[in-house]
C-alpha cells in the first residue's frame, strides 16, 4: 500500500492590528542629550535627605526620646495638665501687661539707692516714694501670696524640670480661688523679670488704667482653667500608638477578619 505524504498545516494569518503611530520627539540639534552616569568616579551624587543617618547630639536624642516616651505612656491627669497652655492671643495680652510692670534691674536699684544716699548726704530730706505695682517671683513667695489670696492672677510655666516643683501649684490656686493659667515657657517668664528662667509669677496690683484688661484675663483665665477643675482632675494623657503599631494592629484584625469570614463562607 503507498504512503500518502502529509502536507504541513498552515497558520492561520494573525488579524490586522492597526500599528499606532508613533510620533518623533522634535530634537533641537544645538542641545545634545548627555545622560548622566551615576558610578563610582563619575558625576557627583544627587542631594539626599541624610537626616536618618546623621548621629546627632545627645541632648537632641533625649528631647526626641523624651517627647516619643510622653506621647506613648499614659500620663497622669496631675502632670497632664500642663500639656494645655494658654492660646496665643491671651498669652499676648498676659505678657503685655506684664511687661508694663517689670521689676527694676540691679543697675536701676543700684542707681536709685545712690541718689538717696547722695540726698541724705547732702542734708536733704528724701521723701518716701509709694511703692510700685510690680510683678513678684520666685515660688515660695508665689506661693506665701496665694495662701494670703493677695495674688489676682498667677501664671505657671508648663516645662518646669523637675515637674514636682510646680505640679501642686494649680491644686494650691484652685483651693484658694486664685485664678491661675499655665503658659510657655519658663524662658519667656524669666525674661520678664530679668532672670533666665522663672517657675511661677504672680500679679498683686495694676494701676488704674490697667484694671479693666487685667479684669478681662482673669475672666478668660477662670474660663480654660479654674471653672474646668472637674474635667482636668479625670483627663489622662499620652497613650498614643505608634504608625509600626497602628499597621501592626490593622494586619492582624485584617487577618482575623479573614479568618471569619472563610468560617461562615
């Protein structure tokens, strides 16, 4: 019997696709591309942002730890109060009006005690002044005028280290019906009476033409703090999760979702 040879099967054709045309960059020929090469020896190295792998001082790591720590653990009512201070525009008007009423420097002291002296060397009899309005510092003497209730308004700095000094004082204000606000920072409060830095001031007495303003901080400064006793007293603190954490916890109820859900399906 002969063998019938078997042809090949041939391909059907692919069908038509239209090409897309593709249009050509215009060039300027005066300007040639020179792509940059990024080896070792060769073109300098873009700018990176580095900050991730500067050591930095050690002081700025434990303010970064630190603030991280405050954040994460729950802070106690007590010493959470002072994360609230006072909003800007009161803060301005509280510091205005305590610069009106600056105690004098050592200098001026100095100066005005020599004029007396010179007056009574003289033979002139030197009149006593009245005692000026000023503003009084330092916490044992703060504190002796809130105990009086000579004190009509008494600004507390909110980063004072070790907080222990000052975490009492809001307590000691609310007990004595003293209004008291918390303020930043401590720096700020010293600047006005000439000293690096101050825990606690206190106003006693304005001129006349000071009243009506010193009337109306008061009244916002019992608003945000003294009237809010009930609620400082019962607010915790920190307690914040981390993103890592917050990622963490997304995945895993994910997961359990999932779980779940292929359990009743």
């Amino acid at each position: 019997m002969a063998k019938t040879k078997k042809g090949k099967s041939k391909v059907a054709p692919a069908p038509y696709v239209a090409k897309k045309q593709t249009t050509k960059k215009v060039t300027n020929p005066l300007f040639e591309r020179r792509p940059k090469n990024f080896g070792i020896g060769c073109d300098i190295q873009p700018k990176r942002d580095l900050t991730h792998f500067m050591r930095w001082p050690k002081y700025i790591r434990l303010q970064r730890q630190r603030s991280t720590l405050q954040k994460r653990l729950k802070i106690p009512p007590s010493i959470n109060q002072f994360s609230s201070t006072l909003d800007k525009q009161t803060a301005i008007k509280l510091f205005r009006l305590l610069n009106k009423y600056r105690p004098e420097t050592k200098e001026a002291k100095k100066q005005r005690l020599t004029e007396i002296a010179e007056k009574k060397a003289s033979g002139k009899d030197s009149q006593p002044t009245k005692k000026p309005s000023i503003v009084k510092f330092g916490l044992n003497h703060v504190t002796s005028l809130i105990e009086s209730k000579r004190a009509n308004l008494v600004a507390i700095a909110h980063d004072v280290d070790p907080i222990e000094l000052v975490v009492w004082l809001p307590a000691l204000c609310r007990k004595m019906g003293v209004p008291y606000c918390i303020v930043k920072g401590k720096a700020r409060l010293g600047k006005v009476v000439h000293q690096k830095t101050a825990t606690c001031l206190a106003v006693t007495s304005v001129n006349s033409e000071d009243k009506n303003a010193l009337a109306n901080l008061v009244d916002a400064v019992k608003t945000n703090y003294n009237d809010r006793a009930d609620e400082i007293r019962k607010h915790w603190g920190g307690g914040q999760v981390s993103n890592k954490s917050l990622a963490a916890m997304r995945k895993l109820e994910k997961s359990k979702a999932k779980d779940l859900s292929a359990k009743l399906g």
